[in-house]
C-alpha cells in the first residue's frame, strides 16, 4: 500500500484524501472498507483512472492488518460517463434559468407513490417554493394551487396514467405573498420497466394571456353592445322626425291660420308645443350625428371657407336666443385669422352655433358671450403677426355658471350634463358630445376650461386644411 501513497488524491467527504489516508482510515475502523481513485500512465503514454477498492480480511494478534483483499479497476469510461452526466445537468439547469416557465420531472412509481424527480429553479417565481422543498415534500406545490382546481387536476392525471396520453390542465395558485396566478400545465407520461410512470412537463404564467383573452372577449361584447346602441338610436330617430315633424307642421298651419285664428291663450300654447317640438327635433338631429359618425356614416363636403363670415352666421343665428336672456354677443378677429380655411361648411357652422348657444343658455342676465378667431400654429399656439398659420382657434368665451372640476372631466361624454342635471335649461346632454366626435372627423380637437361661477372657454383649433 505505501508504494501507492501519494500517487493520487481523492475528496471524501469534502476534505483532500491520499491513498494512504485512505487505507489507514480503514485501517484504524474508521471506514468499512478503503476506497480511492488514481491515475497511472498506460503503455501507450495515454493517462488512465484507476479504482481501488479492498478491505482487510486478516490480522495479527496484536491487531495489526495481515491479509488484505481488493480490486483495481480501471475507471476512466465510468468517469467521463459521469463528468458527462454531470455537464448535461449543469447545461439542463442553465437552460432553465432562461425558461420562462417550469421545467419537471414527476413520477408515480408503482405502489402508487409520487414525487417529482426534478424541478427547476422557477419554482420560486412561480410557486414562491424552494425546489429543495419541492423535489423533498410533493404537497410543498399542490398546497399553493386553488382547492377547486386540485380535483380537475388529479382528474387528468388518472386519465392520462390510465391512457398514457398528454396531461394538460389550467389551474390557479394561491401564492404564499398572497398573488393569485393562473398557470397552464402540461405534460407527457412514460412507462418504465419497473412499473413506473414518469412525466415530463413544463408549467407557465397564463395569467397574462388569461386577461388580455378577457379584455378582448370584453371588447368584442362592448362593440357589439355599441353597434346595437348605433342601430337602435338610428332607426328610433328616423322614425321619431316623421311624426314629430307632421305635430310641427299642423302647430305652425294653426298659428298662422287667418280663416279660423287661434285665441291668445290658444296661440300661446301653440308656441309652447312648437317650440318643445323643435327643442325635440334638435335633439333627435344630434343623435342622428351621433350615430352616423359613430358608424362612420357621416361625410364631409370640404370647401373654402372664410371663417369671419362663418363666425357671423354662428352669431347671427343665436341673436334672438341672445336678446331674451340679456347676453351680448361679441365677435374678435385679427388680420392674421383672414385667410380661407378648407372645411366642411355645415358642420363647421354647427360646432360653432352649439357652443354659441351653450355659451346663451348657461349665462346670467346682463353676461356676455365673446367669440375669437385667432391664427395658431400646429401645437395650438399664437403666432406671430404675419406669419402663415398652420391651424385656426375659435374661443368662445362666456361669463355664464361655469363648470366644476369633476363634471369638466366628463363634459364631452354623451349625456352628461353634470350639475345642469334637472335644472331649468332643457337638454339632454348630447351637443357636446356631437360636437368635439364633428371636430375630431375634421382633423382637430376641441378643449374646455372653466371655472365655477366665472364663466367657461370652449377652444375649437382646426387645421386650414
């Protein structure tokens, strides 16, 4: 044995072992038998691993090793096979720190034992579980997954023993931070010789997938819902302007009736049924808009446009509306709003004569309502006196109630009327939302400001063209 001393070093339990550490460990009791490797050099010059294994069989009276028994193999296609095995675990296990999901190996063996055989490292993202707790105790996993989906689970795993065909099942993870995830799992099973089953599988963070799946489905409803909503407003409003105009028509014959007069309080009511039929016509109008551009049904007739002369229709048109409730109307233009803007003329006049009439009916007695034309630039800014401007901005500025911070967020959603709701001033809520869906089929947008009790500025800014 001395003359093999030295010539290799193993590691047993952690620590540098020679050869003859080895022997005089068993030597001493501390071991059952003596067990080491070394390499010797081969005829061929080539180096080759060399196990040593023996115990000692005999010995003297006074206890010192007599007789010897053992074996030398040579070891060196056991070692690459095992640095082999070795490098393919340490390349597996790399390449699952770079899966998404969970990489496994479960078996049930045949008394019906289970475990798994191997995890991966995602464990822990996915279960918030050790994979030593895991690979030790196989409730470590089905101890976070939801209690109602472990009796599906179990389910597919029997069918799958049974069939020997794929598992696969989703389920929910009650993770021990408290997230709830959903995972997708699934898996291959193969029969062993020694009555096993194993499974190879692969486990992943559905969740995501789960909730954009729900979004769509969500959105699929909501759109279906709206086009229902599209149609229905549609065919209502058109059904509803035939009669209401016919009421309109023989309210107006009445009025004007010189054969047969109507009496003063006769002539009154009159007025008052037509002029509820007309405020009825106007929001029927607006559901139209709101439909067809909500349909894409509505289309533009672009021209050029001098937006001076439109800004005095839009005021010419409310100045009776005006003088009842004591509003002065103004109009502000400079030189640099003169030139022609390309746009739909009808629409372009109904933006501004809604906001006008806005601007009217939620005023005071003796307020004003102030309408500007100004050149910006692209970004809604000002531009400099003689500059040629990208864009216009109407403002129309009123010094009516004004609009309290909450309902401003809301105020161009469709019936919205915020603290207008039940008030004296009729509506429905609609016109504004009509409006900034015309201004934005015309390339532009439209904001609001205001503050309670001063007043509000609604701001138009389209392109020239």
């Amino acid at each position: 044995m001395k003359g093999l001393a030295g010539s290799q070093v193993s590691r047993e339990g952690g620590g540098t072992v020679t050869a003859d550490d080895a022997y005089l460990r068993h030597a001493r009791g501390e071991t059952a038998f003596y067990e080491h490797e070394y390499r010797v050099r081969a005829a061929a010059g080539q180096w080759r691993w060399m196990l040593a294994r023996g115990r000692i069989v005999e010995r003297h009276a006074d206890g010192r090793p007599r007789r010897v028994a053992g074996i030398q193999v040579d070891s060196t296609a056991r070692r690459a096979m095992a640095e082999a095995v070795t490098e393919a675990t340490r390349r597996l296990a790399r390449i699952a720190e770079h899966v998404p999901g969970l990489l496994y190996q479960y078996e049930i063996d045949a008394e019906r034992r289970e475990r798994f055989r191997y995890v991966s490292a995602r464990t822990r993202d996915l279960f918030g579980v050790e994979p030593e707790r895991v690979l030790e105790d196989v409730q470590a996993v089905f101890s976070v997954i939801d209690e109602d989906d472990r009796a599906r689970m179990s389910a597919e795993l029997r069918r799958s023993l049974r069939e020997m065909s794929e598992w696969r099942c989703e389920f929910r993870v009650q993770r021990p931070d408290g997230r709830r995830r959903w995972m997708l799992g699934s898996a291959t099973p193969e029969r062993m010789p020694d009555g096993r089953t194993v499974w190879y599988g692969y486990i992943e963070d559905v969740t995501s997938q789960r909730e954009l799946e729900q979004a769509r489905r969500d959105a699929l409803v909501a759109e279906a819902a709206s086009r229902a909503k599209t149609q229905f407003l549609g065919r209502m409003s058109h059904e509803l302007r035939t009669p209401l105009n016919a009421v309109l028509g023989f309210a107006q014959l009445m009025e004007i009736d010189r054969d047969e007069p109507p009496a003063p309080g006769q002539a009154r009511r009159l007025r008052l049924v037509r002029e509820a039929g007309e405020h009825l016509l106007r929001m029927i109008g607006d559901l139209l808009d709101l439909t067809r551009i909500e349909s894409g049904g509505m289309a533009l007739h672009p021209e050029l446009l001098a937006p001076r002369v439109v800004a005095e229709q839009a005021i010419a048109m409310v100045a009776d509306a005006a003088a009842r409730a004591q509003v002065t109307l103004a109009l502000e233009t400079g030189a640099d709003a003169e030139p022609r803007l390309e746009a739909d003329r009808a629409r372009r006049l109904q933006v501004l004569l809604y906001l006008r009439s806005t601007a009217v009916k939620y005023n005071r007695p003796g307020g004003g309502a102030t309408l500007r034309v100004s050149a910006v630039n692209a970004g809604g800014e000002t531009d400099a006196p003689g500059t040629r401007a990208a864009a216009l901005r109407w403002d129309v500025v009123d010094t009516g109630v004004g609009i309290t911070a909450d309902d401003l967020g809301r105020v161009f959603e469709p019936f919205q009327r915020g603290a207008q709701e039940g008030g004296p001033v009729e509506g429905a809520g609609i016109g504004l939302a009509v409006t900034q869906a015309v201004v934005t089929l015309m390339g532009g947008r439209i904001e609001a400001r205001s503050e309670p009790g001063a007043g509000s500025t609604f701001s138009v800014t389209l392109p020239r063209r």
